[in-house]
C-alpha cells in the first residue's frame, strides 16, 4: 500500500516542485528603456492634431492636402489593415487563455446501426469542456507577446501616418518650387530672347561680332531649356503627389494651378510654403518618445522577451483538465432505450526526452530577444542622431535665406531703378534685360534656400515623430532639452 501510494504521488510531487522553480528571467536591465519612450503615440493618434502641425506653414493648400492623403492612401490602408491583423491575433491569444465549451449533437436513421439489426433511429447530444490550466505562465507570456505585437503594428500604422504627411509635405514643397522656377526661367526666356534678338540685329549691322551674337544666342538656347526642365519638375511633383494621395493627377492639377506668367516687365506672381516663424531654442528629449518607430521597436522587445518565457514554459510539465456529459437514444420498432455519460478529470503531461527540440526552442528565443534589445539601442541611437541633423539643417537653413534674400532685395532694387532709367532713356532695353536677368539670379537661389529650409523643418517633423506643440514644450522640465545647436 505504502509503495503504491507513492508511486501515485510521484507525479504530484514532480508537479509541484516544478511550480516551485523560478519563472525565467527577465531580459538584461540594460536592454530597458526609459519611462519616457512609453508616452503616448504623437497627438493622441488625433488625424486633425497631426495635420494642425502644417498650418504653421501658412498654406491652407498644404494642410489640406496632408488630410486628404490621410483619408485616400493605399498605403495607410495597408497599414491600417496589418494592425487589424495583429489585434485580431491578440485577441485569439488571450482567448486560448479561457477554458473551451462546445456542444455537439447527432441524429442518424438506417438499418443495422451500431449493430443493432433492423431500422433503428438513433440520437446523441454531448457537451464538451476542456481548460489547459497554465501552471507557469507559458499561455499568459504568449498572450502578452501577441499583444505587444499589437501594438508594435498600432506604431508602425502611425509611423505610416507621419511618414506619408512628411512625403505629401516634401512633394508640395518641391511642386510649387519647380513652378516658380518655372515662372521664373519664362521671364529670363523672354528676355533672353529680346537680347538675342538685338544681337542678331546688331551682327546683321555689322556692330557686333558673330562669336558674340552665338553666346547671346547660346544663353537663350539655355534659358529655353531650363524653363523646360522646370516644367517637367513640375509635372513630376505633381503625380507624385497624386500618387501619395490616391487621386489623378488631372484633379489636383486644376487644385494646385499656379497663377499664370505676367506677360511683361518683372512681376513674380507664384509663391512658396514658408517654413514657420517660431525658432527653436531647446527640444525636450521627451520628445523622441512620441516616434512610432520607436514605441514599436519597443514593443517588439517586450514581445521578444515574453515569447522566451513561453518557450522557457513549455519545459515544464502541462496539466489540462477535460470534462464532458452526454446522453444517447436508441428507437428501434417501437420500443427505446437512452444511455448518459458523463467523464472529468485532468492531465498531466511530462517532458522526458525530445532531443535537446526544447532546448533549442528556448536558445532560440534568447537570441531572438536579444536581437530586439540591440534593434531597439539601434534605433534609438538613430534617433537622436536624425533630430541632430535635423536642428543642424534647420539653423543653416535660416542662416542662408537671410543671406540670399538680402541679395535678392539688392537686386530688386537695382532691376527697379533700371527699368525706370530704361523708361527714361537713361539705359537701353537690353541694358534693362540684362539687369532683369540678373535679378532673376539672385531670385532663383532665394526659391532654392526657401525649399531646403522648408524641407529641413520637414525632416525635423519626421525624426520627432509628428512634429510638436507649444503645449509640450511648455510641459516638459527644462533638464531635459536638447538644445538646437
């Protein structure tokens, strides 16, 4: 009796030392990140919050722009969908964690059924219950992996957002640049063509040489290429943007139109996205804990470090409890007979050999998280190193529109007085378009540097992860600022 006692309670006593073991370890401390990177996702994942950033620019075109691409994009439908992937997938985890019912019922009529000979009529109905008690962790760990995935793609879904403003944002930006160059190489054209006419006037009456009737002519020839190549520039920030926008490029042709070329003198009529007036000081640190990209690296780590303890959990033993409950009846002739059944108890499973297939399983999964915490370093580094380059390209941005656009003033004021003096009969025409396409020199380098500078703020938005408020700038500690250098 004594023996056969024990070799009942063998298995109950491997079961709870097995409970008593320690559950896996966490991750290494260094793999954490700091509380911070867990705020919550830029603007509350608020559509309108996100796109309000862009009225800083001071151009109802562009903002409206970032909305539609947001409602219309193939691409954030993608996104969208892979996250309705994954949650669906979390929520099938934390089901596995509740007990299984199920209820089957059958009916059959025939000769010689279940060997009871002549016609019979037989009927069956069983209701089924099974639950995997999950004694170290293993179903919950998974559970949680599932959910951290979840909302690693919830991250990647509005890192998607951001990125696709940033894309709309930086098509803009080089769209209505390429028309005002556009605008500006049709007015150097026109007045090249007006000097290369009075060349040619000039060699025919033997005042000007023909090698300095050929350069003038050469200037034309390039003035005329360059307004075709910013017309094409243009036709191509444009089906970029109907690309990211999911619409043809014919709607928002008509939507974006630019003004057309005054058809004389030195009238500029088409203008740019300015980037925004507030200067940046100091950019809390907290503020990189609002890119997606981060938060989903993050979660991956966390999903990484919970699926190593499931794994860790599947070499322990597994205990189950199963019940069911039914009842048969049988009618043949006219008589019936009816059986019920019923069954409840547990099992218990025990690892003893696979061929090292759990060890490898649980190797695995460590090596899998510790990718994730060197993904995560990674990217935060990168990070960091992004907003850097950012706030440097800014602050030289602005250096250099200062510069260019005292230049183009002093031009303007010259082409002012040259056209007054050509009115006067003080100067020749060609003296006066000369001076104008001079001008429009200094007036090309100030659209350039307007455009890098618009799209080093852009670039800014992208590495913060959506931009910021002055309301997070106001709530965030003064130690924790990166000063923009």
């Amino acid at each position: 009796m004594t023996r056969r006692r024990l070799l009942l309670a063998a298995p109950l006593l491997a079961l709870l030392a097995a409970c008593a073991s320690a559950p896996p370890a966490a991750p290494p401390s260094d793999t954490a990140i700091p509380a911070a990177w867990r705020s919550p996702l830029p603007h509350g994942g608020s559509t309108a919050a996100l796109s309000a950033w862009w009225q800083a620019f001071e151009d109802p075109q562009l903002a409206r722009l970032v909305e539609r691409a947001q409602a219309q994009s193939p691409t954030l439908a993608q996104a969208a969908a892979h996250r309705r992937q994954a949650e669906a997938g979390a929520a099938q985890a934390r089901a596995a964690l509740l007990p299984e019912l199920s209820v089957n019922a059958q009916a059959q009529r025939g000769r010689n059924l279940g060997g009871v000979p002549g016609i019979s009529t037989q009927g069956s109905a069983q209701f089924n219950a099974s639950w995997e008690i999950d004694l170290f962790g293993g179903q919950r760990a998974a559970a949680a992996a599932e959910s951290a995935q979840a909302t690693a793609a919830t991250a990647d879904w509005h890192a998607a957002r951001v990125s696709l403003a940033a894309d709309v944002a930086s098509a803009y930006v080089q769209l209505r640049l390429a028309q005002a160059r556009e605008e500006s190489a049709e007015l150097d054209l026109r007045f090249a063509e007006q000097i290369a006419g009075w060349a040619r006037q000039q060699q025919t009456a033997g005042l000007l040489s023909a090698t300095d009737a050929a350069i003038l002519n050469t200037e034309r020839a390039i003035a005329s290429a360059n307004r075709s190549q910013w017309r094409a520039e243009a036709q191509i920030a444009l089906q970029t943007l109907a690309l990211l926008c999911g619409e043809r490029a014919e709607a928002l042709a008509a939507d974006l139109a630019p003004p057309a070329v005054a058809t004389e003198g030195l009238e500029l009529r088409r203008s740019q996205p300015r980037a925004p007036a507030f200067g940046v000081g100091a950019l809390p640190a907290q503020l990189l804990a609002q890119r997606p990209d981060l938060a989903a690296a993050h979660q991956r780590w966390l999903a990484t470090a919970h699926q190593q303890r499931s794994v860790e959990a599947q070499r322990w033993p597994q205990l189950s409890l199963a019940a069911l409950a039914g009842e048969t009846r049988l009618r043949v002739g006219g008589g019936s007979s009816n059986a019920s059944l019923w069954a409840f108890g547990p099992s218990l499973s025990l690892p003893l050999f696979d061929g090292g297939l759990r060890a490898a399983r649980s190797q695995g999964a460590e090596a899998a998280a510790e990718e994730a915490a060197a993904a995560l370093q990674a990217q935060w580094q990168t990070a960091v190193a992004e907003v850097e380059e950012s706030l440097q390209r800014v602050t030289a941005g602005a250096e250099r529109e200062r510069e260019v656009d005292a230049v183009r003033r002093e031009w303007e004021g010259i082409a002012r007085r040259t056209g007054a003096q050509a009115q006067a009969g003080l100067q020749s025409g060609t003296q006066r378009n000369a001076t104008f396409r001079n001008a429009l020199a200094a007036y090309d380098a100030v659209l350039s540097v307007r455009a890098e500078q618009s799209l080093a703020w852009i670039r800014l938005y992208r590495s913060l992860g959506g931009g910021w408020n002055s309301d997070a700038l106001a709530n965030t500690s003064a130690p924790n600022t990166a000063s923009a250098r």
